[in-house]
C-alpha cells in the first residue's frame, strides 16, 4: 500500500498500521456478529493528525475491508481521500465531535445484537453479576436514554460526547452502543467483551430468577487487582487483538491489503 509522501515516514508507517488495524477490527466484527452489514461506524483518528480521521467508505460490507480502502475525512465533510458519496453523514457528524471534545483517537459505534437487546429494556443498566461486567465495566459506563432519532447534526455527536464524560462505554437508549479508545485493539477489545457481558445478563435475566450483583468490596478490590495485574488491561487488549488477527489470517485473509 503507497501512502503519500505529504507524511513524514513515521507518520506513514503509523497510518499503515492504523489503516490494518481498523481493517482487522471490521472484519473480526463479522466473524463476532457485531455489525450489521454496511451500517454503522469505526473510525481512526489519523496518526499525525487531531483533526482528520479514517472511515470505511459508505456501501462496503465490513466483511470486504482492506487497509486501502479507507477515506480520510474532517469535521466539516471535507475528503482528504474518497468521494462524496463514500462519506456517509452520520459518521461525520457523530464521530468526528466525539473525537473532538474526548481526545479519543478510535471510536466504535455499533447495533449489536445483544447490547442492542438490553438498550430496548425499560431497565437497561448492566449488573455487576460476573467478574467481567464487575472489574471492567461496572464504573466504566454511561447512559444516555434520550433517543432522538437518526443523528444529522453535528450538536448530536456533541451531546454524546457530554453524555459520555470521562467513561469509554456509552449506552445509548433505543439505539446501540458506542466505545471509545486510545487504540483499535483497546476500543475492539472494550467493544467484544462488552457484548459477551450484555449477553450474559440478558440470558440469566431470561430464566425470571434473581440476578445477584457481586458485592461493592469485592468490585473494589477486584479492580484495584486488575490494574495492578502483570497483564495489564492495555497489555491484555494487544494480546487478545494480535490472536485475534491470527484468526483472521486462516479465516478471511487480506484484511492488510
């Protein structure tokens, strides 16, 4: 893949990985059955950049991401890289003021199934029930339960990035779910755990007993332990993303072109 000479040859290296990364995290959803064919959004602030990011063009299946494939837009919709047509308006105007007001360089948004499940309840708050949800995801999430429609200005991304605060999980009523990250493989490793969480409790909520959320303590030390643990959750996100590229070499190969 020719990256243009307008990068230094830091910058051109990084884009190549972050242009692979959000290839392999587009495919692994299939393989993971978060996406929903052509719709929602991954996008990659630009290595080098605060200001231009990387999206799927718009009527790609994620199935069929390569590395090559990825426009490159800002917030106004200006195309650095692409065609209009490739930019498809809610992505503009959700992302980009997430990655603004957050600092955050990846951010995924998707209607996966089971989290989508738990977002249509009345009561759609995650309990801390398992040792996943309790450690990583019980003071990790917000909620935004004021659903207004398909977004088509850029004050929407805007209140999601308020409502948002200083989590990396957003609830959003209604709708899916959106997470933030410093990386791919951090936001992809938030995003796959998140589901398998959501379907947890949307399974032992569906036998109409009680689910027993884990003490408060326990929550407590159980995070402190994860923080200070050898496998870090940053080292323990590059290590899930790398095997999961792994799978992806035997299982849909190509995603680096």
């Amino acid at each position: 893949m020719s990256i243009s000479t307008l990068y230094s040859a830091k910058d051109a290296d990084a884009i190549v990985d972050a242009r692979t990364d959000l290839a392999a995290a587009h495919r692994l959803s299939v393989l993971h059955e978060l996406d929903e064919g052509i719709d929602n959004h991954f996008t990659v602030t630009l290595p080098g950049y605060e200001d231009r990011f990387l999206l799927l063009p718009f009527g790609l299946h994620w199935s069929e991401a390569h590395a090559s494939d990825f426009i490159i837009f800002d917030e106004s919709g200006h195309l650095f890289e692409g065609k209009e047509r490739d930019l498809e308006k809610s992505a503009q105007v959700i992302h980009a003021p997430i990655h603004r007001i957050t600092g955050a360089r990846v951010v995924f948004h998707t209607h996966q199934p089971w989290a989508l499940s738990l977002n249509m309840l009345d009561d759609n708050r995650l309990v801390p029930a398992n040792q996943t949800s309790a450690v990583y995801y019980h003071s990790s999430v917000a909620y935004d339960d004021d659903y207004g429609g398909v977004a088509d200005s850029p004050s929407e991304g805007e209140r999601l990035a308020g409502a948002i605060g200083n989590k990396y999980t957003l609830f959003m009523k209604n709708h899916g779910v959106l997470v933030i990250g410093s990386t791919v493989a951090e936001a992809y490793h938030r995003l796959y755990f998140l589901e398998r969480v959501c379907r947890t409790q949307m399974l032992a909520m569906a036998t109409g007993r009680t689910v027993v959320p884990i003490d408060d303590k326990i929550i407590q030390k159980s995070q402190e332990s994860a923080k200070n643990d050898f496998h870090s959750p940053t080292r323990r996100a590059n290590l899930f993303f790398e095997a999961m590229k792994r799978i992806l070499d035997r299982e849909m190969p190509g995603y680096a072109d």
